[in-house]
C-alpha cells in the first residue's frame, strides 16, 4: 500500500493513546516504549511525502520505503496483540460475578498473564525499534525534504448530489450517427446479415463506455428494439460469462444448455447487446459467440466498446466509430462543472487557471473529471497553479501516458483519501462494489480516520462520496430506495490502484499460478477451487496476509463439493484481518479454528446451509467488527457467548428462517450498528427484546416473533423511538402459518409499546398482525401528518383486520398486500397520491376484489365518488397492477360499482397502466367494460401484458370482443411484452400468445 498513507493511519492509532494512561492497560507496561515508537515514526513521517513522490525514479528511496512499511505492519502487529488481550481482560472482568470480582481484579493489576508473554511483546517492541531507528539513520543519506500533511478534514457537503452531474459533453454528433446506424441502417451494411456488429473504438478514459450507455437508455433505441442487454465483458473474454450475462443467471449451466437458452431468448427478435470492454484478438472465439448470437430477425445489433483497433476489426460488419477528442471548450464544461460545486469561488483568477488546466487535459474526459473533482476541495488558488504547472503535464498523450497524469490526481488526495482508494485494488476490474461492504472492509485494515464525536461508518460514508466526486469511483447506482448503494471504478483508475498497491495484491484464479505468491503479498482475491490446491509451503510465504476473499465464478461442468481445513488458516496466516468463505458449493471443517485468528476483524461465512450453529470459540474473535451470516438457512442458534463479542458492530442474518432464539446478553454489544434479524425465543431464558433498547441499531431490521413478548418484557422497555437510523424494518408478528384468533387487542398493545421511529424508515413489511390500527406502531409524540415522511415501500402479510393506513404517505410507491385485507384498507391504498406498483397476492377468501364494502367507501349516499374532489381517478399515480395466486377470486368490481364508475366524470377506475399482470386466479372473470373503461388497458400508456393461466377470464358472449382487443394489443406491443395464455376454443384452436 502506499507508505506515506500507511504510515499516517497508523499515526492516528498510535497517538493520543489514551490506553497507555491506562494503568489496566497491556500498554501501561510498555508505556516508554510505545511512546518512543510514536516519537521515531512521527519523525520519519515527516518525509514520507517527498519520499513517495521520489521512488518512481529513485530506486535507493523505493527500497527505503519498503522497509519501512514492513516495519510499520510489525508495530501494527504488535498493537494488535496488546489491544487483544486489552479486550479479553475488559470482557473477563465484566463477566466476573461479585463473589470473584475481587479476584479478577487482582489478577488484571499486572495485566500480562505470563511473563514469557511479557518478555515476548518486549522483545518485539526492542526489535521494531532497532529497525526503525535504522531506517531513520538511512534516510540522511536520501536528502528528503520534510512537508506536513493535515490531519482529516472534509469540505464535503450533503446537499451535493452525486447524479446532478451526469450531462455527457461534446458527444452529441456521435451519438446521433450510432443511434442512425442502430435505427435506420445507414451503415450501408449488407441487409442479409442477420447481426449486425457495431464497435465503439478509443483510448481508456475518453467515454466509449459513456456513450455507449447514453445510446443504450435513448427512448428512440427503447421503441425500436424488442429487448435491450449490457454485457461487461472486460479482460477476459469467456463465452460462458457472456452467455450466462446475456441470460441474466449465476447459476452453473453447461455450454449447450446455455447455448439452447439464449437462442431461445434471442431468436427472431430485434435485439440489441453491448458489450462493453472487448479486448479479444482471438478470431475463433468470437467467431464461436457471433453464431450463438446470429439468430435474431433483420436488425439485432450488437454493440460494442473497445480501445483496440485490432479487436474491432475482427468484429465488425459495419466501419467502427472512432470516437475523437474532446474539444478545450468541452472539456472546460465538464471540468468547470466538478470544480465549483463544493464552495470554490468562480472568480476570474480561478476560471483562468481551470481552463488552462482544462487545455491540459488533451481531451480525456475521465482526466478532465477527475482534476475538477479534486481542485473543488481546493479553495487556495496556489493549490490550482501548483497542478497547472507541473512538469507532468508535458507527457504525450497516449494511452500509456495517461497513468502518471492520473497519478499527480492521486497525489492531490488526503492521506485517508489514498489509502481506502488504493485499498480498491483487491477487487476484480469491472467488479460492482458494495459501499457497505467497502467501508467495513476498510474499518478492518484501519483505514478509515477517527474523528470525535463522529462513527467511523459515517466517516467512511464521506470518504465513499469524495472519491466518487473527484471520479476515482464511477457509475454510482442506487437499490432499494436509495438504502444500498454500489460503485464501478474505470479501468484506468483499477490499474492506478494497482499501481500503487504492486505486490500487495494477489487474484489467484485459473490464469494464475502459485509462484506468484511472494512475502509482499498482504491481500488475496482467489477462486476457491484454484485456492485448495495451495500447498502448506506456498502458504508459508504469505504468512503475514491481512486479507483473503473468495470468489466463485468458474465454468462448472461437473460441480465437485471441496473442503477447507480452517486449521490451515489459523497456522499458515495468522494476521488475518478479512476473511470472506462465502461459496455456496463449499463445506467447511472446523469452524472452532476460526477463534483463534485474534486479530480478524471482518469474518462473512455466508451461504452455507451446512451450519447449525457456530462453535463457541467464535466468541473469541474479540477485534470482530463484522460477522455476516447470510442465507445460512439451517443454522439454528447463535453461540451462547456471543455477548463477548465486545468489538461488533455489524451482524448480519438476512434469511436466516431457522433461527429459533437470541443468546442473552445481546444488549452488551454496546457498538452494535446493524442487527438484520432479532428473533424472540418461547423462552425467558433467551434474549429478550428489551435488551435492544439501548443499541443504536440501524439499517436493516426484521424482528420476529413479536406476538410472544412478554408483559415482563414490555415493563422494561421496548421502546425504538431512539433507533432513528432504522431504514428497513419488518415486523413479524407470528409467521404465515400460526393463525391466532383474538390477538388483536394484544398486538395493538405490543405495536404501541414499539414506538417505532419512522424519521428514515423507506421500507416497512408488516406480517402477522391482527390488530386494526398501524399508527399504533408509532411513537405517539409524531404528530399524524409526521408520520413516515419517507416510507417508499410498504408489504402487508396475513394482517385481515389491519383498516386503513395513515394518510399524508406522500412518498409510498410501492404496496404488496398478501393475504386476506379488509375494504378499509383497499380503498386508503386505492387513493394513495404517488403509488405506481401495486402487488395483491392469496386475498384468501375474496371473491369481488372491489365489492359492495369499498364501494360503500367510495361513494356516499346521494353517490357521489370520494375521489378526491375534482372527479379524479383512484389509483391516480398507478402504473403496475399485479394480481396473483387468488384462487377464490371471480371479479375485479361488483356490478353495481362496475356502472357507478362509469357515470363518474372520469370514468375510469384506474388511469394509465403501464402493465397488467394477472397470474393464478383460476376463478376469475372480467367483463370487456372492466378491461376498457374500468382498468382502461386499451390506453396508449399499457406497455406490458401478462395473463396467465385464469382459464374463466373471458365469457364465451364476449370471446369475439376480447380476442379483437387482444389482437390489437398484441400487434402494438409485440411478443416480448404480451404474455397471453386464455384458451378460446371456441373462436380459434390455438393460443394467443
């Protein structure tokens, strides 16, 4: 990793040191040291900066470097052994009873149980410190200059928005021309091909991809082409990938059946694939894909994006586009666009040097992007000069030249900036990064800055949205309501990470080999299979690796279970910091080894249904800031100690349907953040859910089995009005199988001592309930016309008596209600300003989906529609209907409600869909005057219609209006979007479909 970064994070754990003032302490015994330790590293950190910049053309300075950051990992090392057993005696002494808290305490006095121990870590500390002081010595002879490097400070702003910078510049002819070619086939290539080949040709950085995506999402491109699909093919060109892309599956296939289903979703369409980032010269290969793909109608295009000539030249049917340079005025744009957001003044002085800079950047739009992202933290207009006049500017501009002007870039970032972008490095290029997942990691290598009264996850949160500004992160995308996010980093700056970072990144998959493994080496992205192959030996030579990632993406033809001894692990690499099993083909022997990797901090075991429950000496990991233990679907209980698990902040047990209880004492997990799923056991002798109302949790949350908390329990509290930074939560009452008559007035007893606090919460499920009123769930100190002011999603699961929902949901867009629902609340849904995506699915016992009870509520007596005043439409936003699985279903309107709606002002139940999906409903009928007037399907908004096995839907008297209907539609939306399956018999023997 970058030395002077390493160097200055480890700094901030080094000093003030409050533990060395603590007389408990391990560090108390060492105190002198540890503070000579401090004394020498900061001395030497004074010229990390000039020595950084220096080593590309000084080998002697390149080599002083590397010593020292390896010394800088033993000190690391070190600490991590003192703060070890710093945790284990807080976790001994707290778990003292009273009749042996004497004891205890005189035993933690003098906190080293041995004094071989004692001896040990003095020992390490002498020998680091005689390093040090050599490597001090040396750096005379080096003349480097000393600089000082500010501490963490962010100019970040939140009302910054990250997407309100997307405009593509100076691509317009460009993209005209492709979307020409694409549409009308002004390519004057030979109209018998069936596929033609488009490439996109031009050097990294210069927005290939960008275009490419701006053509793929234009509306004109939407209509003409039945189906659109990306592909990111990226170094390595492997038609199992590609195909397995096209098909949008992760599950292992062989070649042929793959082959058979992608024709089978491609053949006779207009189709258009991307694929984006070919770097194949290999004639057969592509050869072998192109007759896979060659089986649409006249027209499917496939387009694509490639730096090399040569591979566009194999692939082509039509002239490749060259996409040129950007011109000063557009790169001025994009780079004035970056520059002024963050506070910087636009006065002329600023403006003159940017656009000289601007000049500089030769056209490159990720060169432009990237120095406007980072001067817009810079408000000193020396700063501007200084990379105005740097002599790096005079490289040419080739693509190999661009790397040491992206470094100067890198060299502009903070100390903490540098360290967690280079850190990107371990992953895969193209890989989709996870920002949760990355922030935690980089809280494991201690990465991420302290700063008081601040949590570290917020910090790495400010640092994830500063390098997506400055452009070292890129195609930022939001899941889920904004709650998950996830990034991209171009290729270019992949490979200046890895730049940096040199030997300390290893990916061991099929293409690489074990003798590439070297003692530098600190982090492994591997394949499981190729990874079992490593012997004892092989691993002994990366003794000192912090991180190692499995990853599954093999062509499987014959899946051979395979094992891994964690004993391996605990012997061979015992400075494990992350460790990510998770492969759903694996089995895993002897888990309990895995409590004695002391120093790891991230652990994820996920997808394992082999796990029952986890050895005890989990517990022991007590640095763990993160355990997941996602999809293990069998396993049953947490370890009874998990209490001591004085580090953790996140657990994660999504899917996690066979837990049964929570080990007590879960309330002492003072530095829980995320508590995905808190299951209430049958008994008292279990964690209870008053334990949780001290915890600061956050995130995702399912709470289950809340119909057994107990009176004891709600007298202690189960308040979460505090827990503010909850943004998806599900309440489970009891699962879809208990069915508890008479539980309503108790569970709104329940609802009510929760208290939930809706501030952030986008995501509320609800299953099991039987009370009557949902407001009771919220703290009665939110005033109505408060409550759930960004709730964007709402599921309601087997809650029959639940009436009608709050009103003021100005956000709700999306509602599934599953289950048996009153009329109450149907119609509060039915007038929800801003829902789009409606789901009703098993309504039990329904058999008029609107009858004579929502009528009753939406007329009044002189019959006159609660529309909303105006005479407006229910379902006014309403753009996806979906009705499955209704087996007692007949009809979607009562008849008399079916002739009220057409005498209203507006005559249509439901305005605009877009699409109509009914699926299973075996029983259900509807009337050619519901299908036109009342859902209004024959609009030209409808894009999507699926009716699926609802043999009763039609009436034989209407069989001849309806089939015309259908025709029609099926004419204008094509085979894609129309999924028909009615037998009419009776008019025609066949199906439409």
């Amino acid at each position: 990793m970058a030395e002077a970064a390493l160097i200055s994070g480890l700094l901030s754990n080094l000093s003030p040191l409050p533990l060395i003032k603590d007389q408990f302490s391990l560090f108390w015994s060492f105190k002198k040291e540890v503070q000579k330790l401090s004394s020498t590293l900061s001395s030497i950190s004074a010229v990390l900066e000039d020595a950084e910049r220096k080593k590309e053309k000084d080998k002697q300075t390149e080599d002083w470097l590397r010593k020292l950051k390896d010394v800088a990992y033993e000190v690391r090392d070190i600490m991590d052994d003192c703060t070890y057993e710093d945790l284990r005696l807080q976790v001994n002494r707290r778990n003292a009873s009273s009749s042996t808290r004497i004891k205890v305490t005189n035993s933690i006095t003098h906190p080293f149980i041995s004094t071989w121990t004692r001896l040990k870590v003095g020992h390490k500390i002498k020998d680091v410190q005689e390093k040090l002081n050599q490597i001090s010595s040396e750096r005379q002879t080096l003349s480097l200059s000393e600089s000082i490097h500010g501490k963490f400070t962010s100019r970040w702003r939140e009302t910054i928005s990250l997407s309100s910078c997307n405009k593509v510049y100076g691509r317009d002819i460009e993209k005209k021309k492709i979307i020409d070619i694409l549409v009308n086939n002004t390519s004057g290539a030979c109209v018998d091909k069936k596929l033609s080949v488009l490439p996109i040709v031009g050097i990294g950085g210069l927005g290939k991809t960008t275009l490419a995506q701006t053509v793929f999402n234009d509306e004109e491109i939407s209509k003409h082409f039945e189906t659109k699909i990306w592909v990111c093919v990226s170094d390595e060109f492997d038609i199992q990938l590609v195909m397995k892309a096209i098909l949008e599956e992760k599950a292992e296939a062989r070649s042929e059946e793959l082959q058979k289903k992608v024709r089978e979703k491609l053949s006779g369409k207009r189709y258009l694939i991307v694929l984006d980032d070919v770097w194949n010269e290999n004639l057969e290969e592509w050869d072998q894909l192109r007759s896979i793909l060659d089986c649409g109608s006249n027209g499917a295009f496939v387009l694509t994006t490639t730096r090399k000539r040569n591979v566009a030249k194999i692939m082509e049917t039509i002239q490749h586009i060259q996409i040129s340079l950007l011109s000063d005025e557009d790169c001025w744009l994009l780079f004035e666009e970056r520059a002024f957001m963050c506070g910087t003044p636009k006065i002329p002085n600023f403006v003159d040097i940017g656009k000289e800079i601007a000049k500089k950047c030769k056209g490159v739009p990720l060169v432009a992007k990237t120095f406007g992202g980072q001067l817009g933290f810079k408000s000193d207009i020396n700063e501007w000069s200084k990379i105005k006049d740097n002599e790096i500017w005079e490289t040419q501009n080739e693509e190999s030249d661009l790397l040491p002007i992206l470094r100067l870039s890198y060299y502009e970032l903070p100390y903490h900036l540098r360290r967690c972008f280079v850190f990107c490095a371990i992953f895969p290029k193209d890989a989709e990064i996870e920002k949760e997942r990355l922030i935690q990691l980089w809280m494991a290598h201690d990465l991420i800055p302290t700063v008081k009264n601040q949590e570290v996850e917020d910090i790495g949160n400010t640092i994830w949205k500063e390098l997506c500004w400055r452009s070292f992160f890129q195609d930022e995308e939001s899941y889920g309501y904004g709650i998950y996010e996830t990034c991209k980093m171009h290729d270019l700056m992949h490979d200046l990470a890895q730049s940096v970072m040199k030997d300390e990144c290893y990916m061991l998959n099929a293409n690489s080999s074990n003798d590439g493994l070297k003692r530098e080496i600190r982090h492994v992205t591997a394949m499981f299979d190729e990874f079992v192959k490593i012997s004892a030996h092989s691993l002994k030579k990366i003794g000192e690796l912090q991180t190692l990632i499995f990853i599954d993406d093999r062509d499987v033809k014959n899946v051979i279970e395979q094992q891994i001894s964690l004993s391996v692990l605990n012997k061979e690499l015992p400075t494990l910091r992350v460790l990510e099993l998770g492969c759903d083909y694996a089995q895993y022997q002897d888990l309990h080894y895995l409590g004695c990797l002391k120093h790891l901090r991230y652990l994820d075991i996920s997808d394992n249904d082999e796990i029952k429950t986890l050895p005890d000496s989990i517990c022991d990991l007590l640095n763990l800031q993160t355990l997941k233990l996602n999809y293990c679907s069998n396993l049953e209980s947490l370890p009874r100690n998990t209490k001591d698990l004085i580090s953790l902040r996140h657990l994660y047990l999504e899917e996690c349907d066979g837990l049964k209880y929570m080990p007590r004492g879960m309330g002492q997990l003072k530095h829980l953040k995320t508590l995905s799923r808190f299951v209430i056991g049958m008994k008292e002798r279990y964690c209870q859910l008053d334990e949780l109302k001290e915890l600061d949790i956050g995130g995702s949350l399912k709470l289950k089995n809340l119909g057994r908390v107990s009176d004891t329990s709600m007298k202690r509290g189960i308040s979460m009005a505090r827990k503010t930074n909850i943004n998806e939560l599900e309440l489970e009452w009891r699962s879809d199988y208990e069915d508890e008559e008479g539980k309503n007035t108790r569970d709104e007893k329940i609802g009510e001592a929760l208290e939930v606090s809706t501030a952030r919460l986008k995501i509320l499920k609800i299953r099991g309930y039987k009370g009557v009123n949902l407001s009771k769930l919220v703290s009665p100190t939110i005033p109505s016309a408060g409550v759930f002011p960004n709730l964007s999603m709402l599921m309601i699961s087997n809650c029959p008596k639940l009436g009608a929902l709050p009103p003021h949901l100005k956000s709700l867009k999306h509602v599934e209600v599953v289950g048996e629902c009153s009329d109450e609340l149907l119609y509060s849904i039915s007038n929800l300003s801003a829902l789009t995506r409606l789901f009703l699915i098993g309504l039990g016992e329904r058999s008029v989906l609107f009858g004579a009870g929502y009528m009753a509520l939406m007329f009044d007596d002189n019959n006159e529609a609660h529309l909303g005043g105006g005479g407006r439409s229910t379902f006014q936003s309403l753009q996806c209907l979906n009705i499955w699985d209704c087996n007692k279903l007949k009809r979607l309107f009562d008849e008399r409600m079916i002739s009220k709606i057409s005498g209203c002002q507006n005559k249509h139940f439901i305005n605009s869909l877009t699409e109509l999906s009914i699926r299973y409903c075996p029983e259900l009928m509807i009337s050619v005057e519901e299908f036109v007037g009342n859902l209004n399907i024959n609009n030209n908004s409808l894009q999507r219609l699926y009716l699926v096995n609802c043999p009763k839907l039609v009436s034989s008297e209407e069989a001849d209006d309806v089939i015309a209907l259908l025709r029609s539609l099926r004419t204008r939306l094509g085979r894609e979007k129309f999924g028909v399956d009615i037998r009419l018999d009776w008019q025609m023997n066949r199906r439409v479909n």
